[in-house]
C-alpha cells in the first residue's frame, strides 16, 4: 500500500525538483505538519534523493553553532557549491534568545539564489522530530543542493542523534563554562567526527583541544584500528577564521570514509536505526488508537487480578495481529 499524491502534490514534487524555493518550503511545512501527506510527498521524492552530503552540525546551546554554520555556508558558496541548512530551533530555555541573532544573521546568506535556510520548530515537542527533520533533509537532497546542513543544539539525546544520522558530524564546543564535560555527558564524545573549538579567541581554548585530544585516545572511547579519529579544529565563527580548516577536515572525514567503504555502510546503518523506528512508531500508534476498548476491558481484568499485565499485553498484540491479517 503506496500512499499517492493528488495533483496539486505532484505539482509540488516538480517544484522541489526545480529548485523551486516555495515549492521546497512548502514541502517541509508539510513534513512539519502533516504526516500521511508528507509520507505520499516522501514516497515520490526519495528515488532522486541521496546525492547531497549531509553534514550535522551540534553542540551545546551558544557555542556558536549558528554563526558557524553562516561562515560554512559562505565558504562553501565560494567553493561553488549549493547549500541548504535545516536549524532545528532549540528548545532549551537558554538558549531561546540566541534565535532571532540567528535569524539576523543567517538572512545574509539567504538573500543567495544557492542557499536555502529554513528554521524547523519543535514548539517544545520533540516527538517524531527525527523523522521530521531528516524527511526535510530529504526535500532538500531531491531539490539538488550539493551539501544539506543540519544544526540541532546538542542537549537532549534525540537532537543528538538527529545530528549523527549525517555523513559527517561536527561538534562545536566553545572554551566557556564547561562545555568540555558538558559534551561527554550528552553522549558527544561518541558522534564527533569533527570536533570544532569555537571563541578560540576566548581563554581557555587550547586548554580545551588538549582535553578533547586526550578524551579522543581514551580507551572508552577507542574504536577499530582502522577506524577514523576525530580531528580538532579550532575557529573564530564570527571572524570567519579556521573555516576553510573545517571544511577541509570535513572533507577529509567524507573521503576516508568513501576510501574504507564506510561512507555507504554508515548510511546503511543509519537507514536500519531510521527504519527500526519508524516502524516501532507505526506499530505503537496502530496498537493504541485501533483498541481503545479492548485496551479498557483489559485494563479491567488486570485490576481485578483476573489477568497479569503481561498476559494482557499479549492478549492486545494477538488483536492487533488477527486484525492485521484481516486487512490483508
Ligand atoms: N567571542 C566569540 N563569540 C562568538 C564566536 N562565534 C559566535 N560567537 C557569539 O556566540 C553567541 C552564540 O552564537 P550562536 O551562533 O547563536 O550559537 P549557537 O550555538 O547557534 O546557539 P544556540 O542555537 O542558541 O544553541 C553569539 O553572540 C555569537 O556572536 C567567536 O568565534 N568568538
Ligand atoms: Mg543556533
């Protein structure tokens, strides 16, 4: 069962693959807001995705990702290629008043005929913000942009492995009020194939370098032999300074992987992790609004010890499943 587009969506997808700005925001309004339209939509365009590189760009809130991502954007259209960039808005409390600088400085950039920005808000839900977000990313990619950004404030773990579902991921980290230990905790240590010291005019920059170098070799954090290990750059995002370096560390990164035949397996990877949920999620929705009033009666028989919630829970599945053939 293929969802199918009506006119007006099919429409839509010729846009997208024009390159049509308002047809590509359109689409991801769509994606942002309505499910079963934006899985048709998906449908139509996944065949010419997967050409973009797509680089993930997190860290901790006011590091300087935003303002990072602009100078990358610039430096990458001097280098003739197409950027779009997807900053998903951040939810933490702290880092609220950062968005409209970032708006201010990104608008810049978009004026730019091979740039497309766009914001996606969580509106303080971060269900189904994954998918959300990489199917955004894949508007993009069918559009033709040459490289797809994605910037996602790296607290929570969702937003964390958003960004890790890219070809490359670069951790900014800024030499300020422990951003260091911070970065561990939320699991970045893990996802970095780029770290990137930002503020580097700040104090403590070098400090942090050589903390991260030696978390890097740490036997927790050792990988394969033959695996890549993350570099350390450092920059000054609103000076522009070390981005060329970035660039090319990022571009080191895509060409070991393409070189180990990593660059296929990981996106393979990711698709398994990304097909796991989706499905988990579709399994969980169609489980519980197609039985609510089986869902009582068990509720029932469990309070009243006649059944354990565990016989119960297999009781629900064994509906679903029947129903499920009955469909067929
Ligand atoms: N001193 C200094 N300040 C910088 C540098 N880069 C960015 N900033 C400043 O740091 C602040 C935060 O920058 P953003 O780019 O908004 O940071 P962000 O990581 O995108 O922030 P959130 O999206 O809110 O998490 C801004 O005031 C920037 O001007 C830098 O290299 N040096
Ligand atoms: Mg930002």
């Amino acid at each position: 069962m293929s969802p199918s587009l009506s006119k007006k969506h099919q429409k839509l997808v010729d846009g997208i693959q024009a390159g049509k700005k308002r047809s590509i925001a359109r689409a991801i309004t769509i994606v942002e807001n309505d499910e079963e339209t934006a899985a048709a939509l998906i449908e139509a365009l996944y065949g010419f995705s997967g050409k973009a590189f797509v680089l993930g760009i997190t860290g901790p809130p006011g590091a300087g990702k935003s303002t990072l991502v602009a100078s990358t954007v610039r430096e990458f259209r001097a280098q003739g290629k197409t950027v779009a960039v997807i900053a998903v808005d951040p939810t933490s409390p702290y880092s609220g008043g950062a968005l409209l600088g970032d708006r201010v400085r990104m608008d810049r950039v978009a004026a730019d005929d091979g740039v497309f920005i766009r914001s996606m808000a969580t509106r303080g839900n971060l269900g189904g913000l994954s998918r959300k977000t990489v199917d955004a990313a894949i508007v993009l990619d069918s559009a033709g942009y040459d490289i797809v950004i994605i910037e996602t404030v790296g607290v929570g773990q969702s937003e964390v492995e958003i960004a890790s579902t890219a070809d490359t991921t670069v951790v900014v980290l800024s030499p300020e009020a422990g951003d260091g230990i911070q970065a561990m905790k939320a699991g970045l240590m893990e996802v970095a194939d780029v770290f990137c010291v930002n503020k580097s005019d700040r104090d403590g920059a070098d400090r942090l370098v050589r903390e991260i170098q030696n978390a890097v070799m740490l036997p927790s954090n050792q990988k394969e032999e033959s695996s890549w290990y993350p570099t350390v750059i450092k920059t000054q995002a609103r000076a522009g300074d070390g981005v060329q370096e970035l660039i090319a560390a990022v571009k080191s990164h895509e060409a070991f992987q393409r070189e180990a035949g990593r660059f296929e397996s990981e996106r393979v990877r990711n698709t398994r992790l990304r097909i796991g949920r989706i499905a988990r999620d579709t399994l969980t929705d169609r489980l519980s609004t197609g039985h609510q009033q089986l869902l009582d009666q068990l509720a029932e028989e469990v309070v009243a010890r006649k059944k354990t919630p565990y016989s119960a829970a297999t009781e629900l599945i064994e509906q679903y499943l029947r129903n499920a053939h009955k469909a067929d």
